[in-house]
C-alpha cells in the first residue's frame, strides 16, 4: 500500500479534530455554525454555491469576525446546459401548478442563467484565500486548480466512484471526500444525467483506500464518535459531517425543516431529482413523493433548482415542510440541539 502524499494536510491546516462540518448551501451551513464549527477545532465549511461573489465575500468577512480559526469555502461545479426547450418548461409547470396554487404563486418564468457565475465566485474564493477550497459535481478546471496552486489554497474534490476520486487526484486535488450513498443532500456525481453508482461509504472506502493516494475524508451517514472511529479504522484521515448538525443551535435550518428532522429519530430518506434535476438524498415528503412519480415534469439540473426556488421559499414562509427540500443523510438517530461546539466535544470526548 502507498503512503498518502500529504497525510499532514488536517494537521498543517491547525485542526483539533480530523471533522469537517460539511459545507451545506441553501441555508443550514450558517455564519455562526461555520464559526462555531472553527473554533471549536473542527473545520466550518460554507456551502456557497447559490451565493453569488459579493455575498460569498460578506460571509467570509462576518466568519473572520468571529474567529481567526481556518474555514472552507465549497462551490458547485458548473455543466452547461442548453437552453431548456420551452415544451419542457410548459410540461413543467403543468406539473407543479396545482403547488404554485396551494402556495399562491404566479405562474413562473423561468429563464436562464440557471445557477451563479462560477467565474465570479471562484475569484471570490481565490481573494478570500481560505483554509481550503472544496468542490462538488467534478473536476476544477485546470486553469483553476493552477490558480488555486498560485494562491496556496489547497484543493478538495467530491468522489462518488472509485473513478472519479482517480480523475480527481490527477486534476491535482490535495484531497478527495469519498461520499458515500448514506449521505444527505446532493449526490456528488459528476454527471447529473447518469444513473446512480449507489455505492456505500464502507464500500468505497474500501475501493480506494490503498489506491487512491491523496488523503481521503469519508462522507455519509456519519453520526457518532464510533462512527468516526470506524471510517478513520478504515482508512480515512477526516470525516465530514452534514446531517448530524442540521439541528445544531447555530444551524440556520428553517423552522419547518428543523421540526420534521426532529419528528422521529429514523427519518426515512431517499434519493430524487424533483427538487434540482440533480439526484439528492432527504426526508420523504409530499412534493417528492407526487413529482417522483412524473418525471417528465422534471427540468435538468440546475434548471429545476431554479423553478422550484419559489416553491420552496413559500413552503418555508408557510411554515409547511411539503415542498421543502428536506435534505438528510440515512444516519439514524436523535439530532443534537445544543451547541455545535458541545456536539464535537461529545464526538471526540474519548
Ligand atoms: C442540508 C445539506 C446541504 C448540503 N449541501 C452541500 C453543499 O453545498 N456542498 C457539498 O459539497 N455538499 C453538500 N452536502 C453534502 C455534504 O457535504 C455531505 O456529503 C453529507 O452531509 C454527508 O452525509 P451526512 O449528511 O449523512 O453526514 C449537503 C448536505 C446536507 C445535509
């Protein structure tokens, strides 16, 4: 078996704990939980792939307010996609009309561009120099990853498959988070068309450990210091967790979200592409269930994610969890309310 390259990188990023609190746009991922999630000796992850780059700037400038700690900054990679042709569009609101009535929306316009300029907010990034630049969807362009070199920032990619962590570590990542099929949110699968390798985290750990020589961070399921334990046995150097801190007191979880993840400790979950186009995993609900059943109602990622923003937004206004994406990993158990910096305590207490 051959060494990891840099097996050092937690270590020379100053980190108490091999954990990064995963990024998670949309929301959850907070100013004051990637702070907390910092100092506690962790490393916060802002999830800023639906901010544009004077918002990913300003957050950047309020978590250094409250801590001097390092942090990351995750993006999505971009795919471009045609122009949706407007037949689609028309079978799409067709499908959710009866939605956009209950929440009494105006029928919509959807227009591209469906997503952010990644341009921009990658030389946000690249001014804001964090800790680490983390990526979900594929590669980083060349250009990028030489830029993100220059800046000294190091690279991390999202793997789903054996294959891609080995694209990943040829672009010249300086690590790889193997997400495994337990996860919550969406599938780091490059391709948003393909079918899904649902491949579990013990799995894929297995396959690339040993092959992959870049530092692996596991990512899925992930609930408890056994937990942790187990996949840093197996081979990983970090573990990054996203559900377990949905409910933390610094989330910025919606209420209505909060309140289902905290319903019943099982929470069922599986995987669909009603809410972006792009499969996600999360707490069955009224929207998935009756859209998943229609899939040609469904938009391609990210032009999905565009049309369903108002439904959402108006969902969380109501107070109503069926239109929210709920998203959540398969990890059972109660979520912790209290402090971010108390559940990382409890996690790394032995
Ligand atoms: C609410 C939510 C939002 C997420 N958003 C992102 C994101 O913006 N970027 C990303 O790389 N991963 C995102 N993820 C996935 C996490 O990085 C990670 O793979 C996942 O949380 C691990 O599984 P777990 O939730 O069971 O701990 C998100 C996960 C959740 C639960």
């Amino acid at each position: 078996m051959s060494a990891p390259v840099d097996s050092n990188l937690f270590q020379r990023l100053g980190l108490k704990h091999p954990l990064i609190v995963a990024p998670m746009a949309g929301g959850p991922s907070s100013v004051e939980l990637v702070a907390a999630a910092s100092s506690a000796g962790a490393l916060g992850a802002m999830g800023g792939a639906y901010s544009n780059a004077a918002a990913i700037e300003a957050f950047a400038v309020q978590v250094r307010q409250r801590t001097d700690k390092p942090f990351s900054i995750n993006l999505f990679i971009p795919h471009s996609i045609p122009e949706v042709a407007s037949d689609r569009v028309d079978r799409a609101v067709e499908a959710t009309a009866r939605y956009r009535q209950e929440l009494e929306l105006p029928s919509p316009q959807l227009e591209a561009p469906y997503e952010e300029d990644f341009d921009a907010q990658f030389e946000a990034v690249l001014g804001l120099r964090p800790a680490c630049f983390s990526f979900v969807f594929g590669l980083l362009p060349a250009e990028h990853v030489r830029a993100a070199k220059k800046a000294g920032i190091p690279l991390i990619g999202t793997a789903t498959t054996l294959d891609e962590a080995r694209a990943l570590e040829e672009s010249g990542v300086d690590a790889v988070t193997l997400q495994g099929f337990e996860a919550g949110g969406h599938r780091g699968i490059f391709d948003a068309r393909a079918a899904d390798p649902e491949i579990g985290l013990r799995d894929l750990l297995a396959q690339c450990v040993g092959t992959i020589r870049v530092p692996l961070i596991a990512a899925g399921g992930i609930m408890t210091a056994g937990g942790i334990r187990a996949a840093l046995q197996a081979g990983a150097q970090a573990v990054q967790m996203g559900t377990a801190f949905l409910a933390c007191a610094e989330a910025g979880t919606s209420a209505p979200y909060r309140r289902k993840l905290l319903e019943t400790p099982e929470r069922r979950t599986r995987t669909t592409r009603a809410f972006s186009g792009r499969f996600a995993r999360g707490i069955e609900n009224r929207f998935m269930d009756e859209m998943d059943g229609k899939p040609e109602g469904i938009l391609p990622f990210p032009a999905q994610n565009k049309f369903t923003r108002d439904m959402r937004g108006a969902s969380t206004a109501k107070g109503s969890p069926d239109f929210l994406s709920l998203w959540s990993g398969t990890g059972r158990g109660e979520l912790w309310q209290g402090s971010a910096a108390a559940l990382i305590d409890r996690l790394f207490a032995e």
